[in-house]
C-alpha cells in the first residue's frame, strides 16, 4: 500500500485533484480566502501528514508539474505580445515607472529583513515578492532561495496588494487609469490584475501588462543588486 | 491536438534556447525568463505565428496555480524557518508591496501620457 500511495502517479492525482477542486470551490465564491492554491494547499498538506509522505518524496512525485513552470514561464511572451498593443505612447514613462518599481522592490524588502536580522536565505527567497509566482521561484532557484518561502510571500503580497491595493491608490491621489492598473500588476501581479480588471478594462490591460514587465525587470535587477550588496 | 502539440514543441524550444544563453551569462537571469522574453520577440517580429501558440499559451498560464503548488507543498518543510522569522517576513512583504504601488503608480502618473 505504502509503496502505491507513495508512487508519482499517486502523488500526481492529489496535486491535481486538489488544485481541481480548490478551481471547483472558487468558481462558485471568489474571495481572496476560496484562492485555488490555498484550497488545494490545504488539502495536500494534512494529507501527506497524514499518509507519512516527507516533503522530499512528494517533490520527487510531483516534478512532472513543477517542470511544466519553465513552459509556462515561456508562454508567458505570448500574454505579453498581446498587451503591447495597449502602450499607446507610455511605453517610456512604464518602462521607467516599473524599473523603479522593481528597484525599491528588492531594496525595501532587503531592507527591512535586515532590520530584522533575518538570514540571507530568507531574504534571497522573499526578494522577488511582487513578481509573478512562475517567474519569481525561477528568480528565488537561480539565487538559491527557498521555494517555498518565496511561494508564500508572493502569495500574500498579491492577495494583500489587490485588498488594500485600490484604497492606496485613492489616498496617494493616484489618478490616471493607466497608473492604476500598472500599479496594482506591479505590486501584486496576477491577484492584483484580476482587481484591477473589475475596475476597467483599461486598468486591466495595463496591469496584465506590468506582469510580464516586473518579472523581466526584476530577474534582471535581482542579480545586479545582489552583486552590490555582497550578501 | 496537433496545433497543440506543435506549439507545446515551440514553447519547449525556446525554453530550451533560454537555458543555453543563461548557461552562457553564467544563470546571470533564469534560462525561462530568456525564453519568454525570445519568445514575445519573435511574435513581435513574425518569425511565429500567433496561432500556432495561443492555444497552449492561454492553457498553460490559465492554470499556472498547478504548476507552482509543488513549491506552495515545501511550506510543511520550510515553516520553522518562515516562523521564526515572522515579524520581519511579515513587515517586509506588506510594506514593500504598499511601496511598489505607490512608486509605480506616482511615477506613471506624472510622467504618463495624459488621458
């Protein structure tokens, strides 16, 4: 029995009937808590728990999905394509606004885990924390970050940017709809972008926009602010 | 299927361009975020169809939630280190996601093209 629960198919099945059913709950009630990854990731964990699979096992078994990240990573230049042709002469101001972005970014969280005295392997994994998760575990694996770390910050950032996201924007007189929507995808990728959806189609392009453009540029800021601050 | 399969083939290949040229900048940037970017050039230029990767493209990045809940599952191994570490993880990731919204969209908002 232990040899078939612990089989890669096995673990294959949960993985993706968890997330199935975590799709299933959130078609019916989208709020941040019904998140397919949160549903599902409470119904894989207690189960490995409970059937005495260590983590190494199930990320053995389930390889064949963390694999399919790079193609989605890849697939992610076709979103971007059909954005583009919603620049309509921004394309200077949003290159340089979400440079900037990345930029303080990366620094206040480095910053702050500083602070806190937090060690290096926790501020490696957090540094990609407003890029898009596919993006950001490749950014937290090539500094040797851990995934899961990262995967848990990037989380949060997007559910608490897309909550409190559109009441910022309000009380720092943010006003333009382009402004909006790329602020929100910068600071909260994909979570942020579906909030930024429903307040215009507009907001929403730009936003799906900042995506692809704060993973480019931090995957390439991470790097160059890592070698300078010598950690 | 074939248009499927096709386009999976492509979105591999590039994948697979990705990783040679961060092999070759010492994984200066991951080797699929190289891909990706190659990728949106090449529709950008022609040299590929948009047809022939829609179809897996939208599959593919409407369902990335799968793709990273291996990575979400290291939670039961990495949570002492996440707990012990918890005021600054905490403080670290609100403030900095405010920060971003606030610096992007000032900044857009000045320089940006009036509506």
């Amino acid at each position: 029995m232990k040899e078939i629960l612990h089989s890669d198919t096995f673990i294959v099945i949960l993985t993706i009937g968890s997330y199935y059913i975590g799709t299933l709950i959130n078609s019916r009630v989208n709020k941040p808590f019904t998140n397919p990854l949160l549903i599902a990731l409470i119904l894989i964990i207690p189960t490995l728990l409970l059937l005495d699979i260590d983590y190494p096992t199930y990320e053995k078994g389930s390889h064949i999905i963390s694999f399919m990240l790079g193609p989605t990573v890849v697939a992610l230049g076709y979103i971007l394509h059909k954005q583009i042709a919603y620049l309509h002469g921004n394309i200077r101001s949003i290159l340089i606004s979400v440079s900037i972005g990345s930029i303080v970014g990366v620094v206040s969280v480095l910053l702050i885990c500083w602070l806190f005295d937090c060690p290096r392997e926790v501020m490696i994994s957090m540094e990609p924390k407003s890029v898009t998760m596919p993006i950001a575990l490749a950014i937290s694996e090539r500094s040797n970050g851990i995934l899961a770390m990262t995967a848990i910050t990037v989380f949060v950032c997007g559910i608490f940017g897309s909550v409190v996201g559109p009441w910022v924007l309000k009380v720092t007189g943010i006003k333009s709809k382009v402004a909006k929507g790329l602020a929100l995808g910068a600071a909260a990728h994909g979570v942020g972008t579906s909030r930024a959806i429903q307040m215009g189609q507009v907001e929403g392009a730009f936003a799906g926009m900042a995506i692809a453009l704060m993973g480019i540029l931090t995957a390439i800021v991470i790097p160059i602010i890592e070698s300078i601050w010598k950690m | 299927m074939h248009q499927g399969i096709r386009g999976f083939l492509i979105i591999l290949i590039f994948l697979a361009i990705g990783n040679v040229i961060s092999w070759l900048i010492n994984n200066f940037v991951p080797g699929n975020v190289i891909g990706m970017i190659l990728m949106f050039a090449a529709l950008q230029m022609h040299i590929i169809e948009e047809k022939s990767v829609e179809s897996i493209s939208k599959l593919l990045t409407n369902n990335m939630t799968l793709m990273f809940l291996p990575a979400g599952v290291g939670l039961m191994a990495a949570y002492e280190l996440i707990l012990s570490n918890i005021a600054g993880i905490t403080l670290a990731t609100l403030l900095s996601t405010i920060i971003v919204l606030v610096v992007v969209g000032k900044i857009q908002d000045k320089w940006g093209k009036k509506e």
